[in-house]
C-alpha cells in the first residue's frame, strides 16, 4: 500500500507556479486584446456613422441637403456638414471621393448656386483618429510580443542552469560528508575513489589515468542517491552543480538543449567539480524518430551526448546521474566516456535501516523503551527517506499526544500511518459494514496462518486507516533475496483470504477486495511473464519494452498467459476457502472478537489456535 513515487517536489510546486502564471497572462492578453477589439470597433462603428457615400452625397448635394464642405489637400476624404438644427460637430459626415478635381466638377454648378461654403484645409482629415487607429491596430501584436518575452524569461531562456554549492559566487559548499550516511559501505568504497580523483586529478593524470567521467547511480526514489553524491562533493571540497533532469524539458525548441550546454560550460569553469543531474531518464530516455515535443528531448538528450564526449582529458568534471528508472534510458548514454560506471544504491538492510534510524534519531528525544532494531525489523522495503519520515512523522504524534518523548508507540503508529494511512478513529460505519470487514479481516488473518512460507500475524484491525476499511499487517523477520514459487502461491491464497470469507461467512461479496486482487493478479502475471514459473509455457520471459514484440509468441502463448493467470487466482481462492470452511469456528471467533475490540494484537491472534 505504500506509495513509492516521490516526485520532484520543488520543481512541481515551481512549474505550477508558473503555470498559473502563463494562465493569468495569457487571460489579461485575451482580456486586454478583447477591449482593444471592442474599443476598435465602437471606432469602426462611429465612424461608420459619420461615413456617407460618394453617390449619397451627390444626391444630398443636388437636393440641396449639404451646408459646407471642407476639403483636405493630398486626401481623398472630404468632409461635409449636413443642412439642418443642432450641433454642427453631430451633422459632420465624411466622404471618400473618387478625386477631388472629378468631384468639383461634377458639384461645381450646384455648389455655386445653392452657395454651399467650400473650404480648403492643409491638414489631414481628423489625424487623431489615423494615429490612434494605427496604435489600437498594433496594439494585439505589442500585447503578444510582451507576453512571448515573459514566458521566455520565466521559461530561463537566459538560463538557468543549475543549482550550485560551494562555487566562487559564495554558495555554500554542500556539506555533506560520508559519515551523514548510514549504511550503503560498500557504494562508499566505491566512491572514495572518485573523491580521491577530485582531490588530486594531477597525480592521476601523470600515471596516465583517465579520469571517470559519468557515474550513473540506480536505486529507488529516497535511497539516498543525490545524497551520496553530494557527500562525494562534500568529502573533495569541490563545488556541486545540480540539476533535475526535468527542468531540461521547455515548452520552447532547443532551449533544453542551450541549458545542457549551460551547464557543462559552468562546470568547465568551476573545474574541479561535480555535475549532478537527477531524473536523468527525463531527458535521457530512448531516442525517437516521431516529430514535436520528442524531437526537442532529442536534442537535448544529443546535446548531453555531445558535452560528454566534448571534454578535455584534464577537464576534472565528473558528472553523476540519478534515475529510478535505469531501464527506459537510451542505450547511447551508457556507452564509454559517458556514464560507463554504474553503481546501484538498494533500500537499506536490516543493519542499515538500523543505522538510518539512529542517525535521524539525533536532535530527537526518545523515551527509554524506543528499540530501533526492533523498528528496523517492522520496516523491511522502507528506503531511507521513508525511515526519515517514519521518525519525523514519530515527533509530530508524540508532539500532539503530549508525549515529553517520543514513544515507541508514537513510531509504530508512524509506520502504520506511513503505510496504511492515518486511522479514522471518528468514522461513522455502518454495523453491516463493520461485520463485513470484521470477517473479510479475519479471513486473511486465518487463512495466512495455514500457510508456511506467510509470515506471522502482527495485527488485526477494523479501524479504517487512510482508504482502507480495515487491515491485517504482517510481521517482517528477514530481508530476503529471493522468493519462492510456493511463497508467491501461498501470499496469493492469503490474498484471497478476505473474499473467501466474505463469500462463506455471509454469503455475500462486497468490493473491498479490490486491492486484493489487484495484487494476486499482479503476482499471477509477474509468476508467469517476468519469473518463468509456470511449467506449461516453461521458463520464459514475455517482458517487452514494444507490445508489438510480443506477437513473435503467437497468439497461442498470450491466450495461455491468460488462462493460467485465471487458473492460478482460481486455485488460490479454492485453497483459501478450504482452510475457512475447516476452520469456520475460529474465523467466526476472531470476526467476533474484532466486531468487540476492533483490534486484535499478534498475541491476541495466537491464542485462538492454542484452544
Ligand atoms: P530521489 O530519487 O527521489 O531523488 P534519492 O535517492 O536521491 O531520491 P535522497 O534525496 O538522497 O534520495 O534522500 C532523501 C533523504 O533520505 C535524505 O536527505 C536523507 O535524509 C534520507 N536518507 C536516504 N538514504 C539515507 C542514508 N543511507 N543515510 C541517511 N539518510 C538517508
């Protein structure tokens, strides 16, 4: 239930930013350049009311309706006052004549006779209106280029192009070291080395040593991947360059590709020094042919190619990467001279969660029964992020509860809040509701204890935690490598454990089941296409990277995945009712107990079955 994914959260909170941002412009464009177009065209229109035609000022001329004309010199338009009461400036009329030579003469006889005043005038006709309507015609398109300079600017085109610690600008030095990390001894050893190179690049390049240029480091999000590399930084006392592999990516055509080289030309000069790109596979995933937004992280994965290669052997820049990722990246980046070490950083063991936990545990204040081996065992999987969570989150429950220390109990409910979510002590469930979690609970609870390779219960709980209704948590006692076929089996009937027992205790089936089968088809499907352990299709892998790779299996061999993806989850349920209906009394007693306590402790549990 725990959500590994932990995004790049500074740059989404930044990129949100700025999205709202280009929305606020873009709608005071779309508002301003409205007005513009409204105001224009109230313009348009007045002055579409002052307009008269050629022909209707002849007729308006020949029965005597014009007063005075007034004619501009070099314009085509002339002006006439209309005969009649009021405001002169409301009988104005304007009149684009073909010439006003053609035009005197045809008016010529009237105009002498009906005494029509004519006046000659040497300045253009209302040059205030020709000024402001060229002004109101650019406007739009002085609106536009202040909006695309603005984007521009957010978008870095000046560039921004990496963070940096302890450079000659007075940024402070990363000061991490070695020591802040707990566990991973031997990624550190591997590393001292590089430490070693940056300190003293000279004596490795009189013994004609190459210098390392990229290391990529793989792991899990939070297991200490940008902290290592910062402690490598630390530990040579060189300034640390970093970047976010997804700060590369611009709405703009080559601008990744510019910061790329931004980068690498910083670096150039700070040299020696580190680069650090995290989120590597951002940019770095493979290379496509298609056109548009791809085409631009083309380039700007090229660009990296071409800054890797581009280095002068006395240049002391390593470049480390980050990804979670290592199997989308474009096989072009791994090759020699670019990130030709790879070094794997895993979720801490046993010992180095331990370690994790005391580390963070300074500047904390623990009561005495706090046992983090114990903690450490309970936290298998968890990264070392995670841990740091668990003992922050420990400090903010103890802080509420009135603890004068954390307890150990403020941890466990850490890790469970981390895990299941945070309980819903005030929900209001329903008796039916309750009942149905009750005996769902139960079933795992039973089911799992048949079953060998499943680990001992720790907890029973009808107490709704983040989505769930209820839980059954397992104990962890190892950290293992491998996990067999029958362990794999047998999880799955243990999956299955909670909808069998809704089925046989209440005749019913209700959609809490839902992440239980999510999981057993998951594990169905892994067993099959990924571990090769279903003996009729034999040891087999059917991991594509293109769907269109499978068909070189023939539909034959997908029709039998699916089938056996069914026969396995069907086995699994079967096997998962068998143990209920022969151990209805028990399930009946626990799904009691847990309607009484709503919890049942790993104790608790146990003596069900000595009875
Ligand atoms: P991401 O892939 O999400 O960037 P990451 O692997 O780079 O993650 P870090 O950012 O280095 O992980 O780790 C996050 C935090 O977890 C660290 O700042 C540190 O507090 C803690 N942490 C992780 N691993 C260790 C460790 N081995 N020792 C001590 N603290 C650790």
């Amino acid at each position: 239930m725990r959500n590994n994914e932990k995004p790049n959260k500074k740059k989404k909170q930044n990129d949100k930013e700025n999205l709202k941002t280009i929305i606020l412009l873009v709608l005071l464009a779309i508002v301003l350049a409205g007005a513009v177009f409204a105001y224009y065209t109230n313009i348009k229109e007045d002055k579409n009311e002052k307009e008269l035609a050629f022909t209707e000022l002849i007729t308006s001329i020949n029965e005597g309706k014009i007063e005075k004309i007034e004619m501009t010199t070099g314009s085509a338009a002339v002006k006439v006052t209309l005969a009649g009461e009021g405001d002169e400036k409301d009988r104005e009329k304007t009149v684009v004549v073909p010439s006003i030579q053609a035009f005197m003469e045809l008016v010529q006889e009237k105009v002498d006779k009906d005494n029509i005043q004519i006046e000659l005038i040497q300045k253009p006709v209302n040059p205030i209106l020709k000024i402001s309507d060229a002004l109101f015609s650019l406007l739009p398109t002085i609106l536009l280029v202040v909006l695309m300079l603005m984007i521009f600017k957010m978008q870095g085109l000046g560039g921004d192009s990496g963070k940096v610690y302890g450079g000659e600008d007075g940024s402070k030095p990363t000061g991490v070291r070695f020591n802040d990390i707990a566990g991973l001894d031997e990624e550190k050893d591997e590393l001292i080395e590089i430490v070693d190179f940056l300190k003293k690049p000279n004596a490795y390049l009189e013994m004609g040593a190459k210098i390392p240029r990229g290391i990529l480091l793989y792991g899990k999000p939070g297991t200490g991947k940008t902290l290592i590399a910062k402690a490598i930084a630390g530990e040579a006392g060189v300034p640390f360059i970093s970047m976010s592999g997804s700060e590369f990516i611009e709405m703009f055509a080559g601008l990744g590709a510019s910061r790329v080289r931004k980068l690498f030309e910083k670096a150039k000069k700070m040299s020696p020094c580190i680069i650090f790109i995290d989120e590597i596979d951002a940019i770095g995933s493979r290379r496509t042919s298609n056109s548009g937004s791809e085409t631009e992280n083309n380039q700007t994965l090229n660009q990296l190619l071409v800054e890797m290669d581009g280095f002068d052997t006395n240049e002391t820049v390593i470049v480390l990467a980050a990804t979670n990722r290592p199997e989308m990246l474009d096989k072009a980046l791994l090759r020699p001279g670019r990130f030709d070490r790879q070094i794997t950083i895993p979720a801490p063991d046993l010992l180095g969660r331990e370690n994790i936990l005391k580390l963070h545990s300074e500047n904390k204040k623990f009561a005495e029964d706090v046992d983090f081996k114990s903690i450490a065992g309970d936290t298998a999987g968890f990264t070392g992020a995670e841990l740091a969570n668990v003992l922050n989150e420990a400090a903010i429950l103890a802080t509420r509860n009135k603890h004068k220390e954390i307890t150990n109990l403020d941890i466990e409910n850490a890790v469970k809040k981390i895990t299941v979510g945070l309980e819903k002590t005030n929900r209001v469930i329903s008796d039916k509701d309750k009942k149905l979690t009750a005996y769902h609970e139960a079933g795992h609870a039973v089911v799992s204890k048949f079953l060998p390779t499943q680990t001992d219960v720790k907890e029973v709980s009808i107490i709704p935690r983040g989505l769930a209704g209820g839980y059954t948590m397992y104990k962890t006692n190892e950290d293992k490598f491998y996990v067999s076929r029958t362990e794999l089996l047998e999880k799955m009937v243990a999956l299955m454990g909670g909808r069998a027992a809704e089925k046989i205790a209440l005749n019913e089936i209700s959609t809490g089941a839902s992440n239980d089968i999510e999981v057993a088809t998951g594990i169905a499907k892994d067993m099959l296409t990924v571990y090769g352990m279903d003996d009729s299709l034999g040891p087999i892998s059917l991991k594509v990277d293109d769907p269109y790779e499978l068909q070189i299996f023939g539909d034959k061999v997908i029709d039998q995945v699916g089938n056996q993806i069914q026969v396995l989850i069907d086995n699994a349920y079967v096997t998962a009712q068998k143990i209920l209906t022969q151990n209805m009394d028990i399930l009946d007693r626990v799904a009691q107990t847990l309607l009484e306590k709503e919890k049942i402790t790993s104790e608790e549990f146990e003596e069900f079955f000595k009875q």
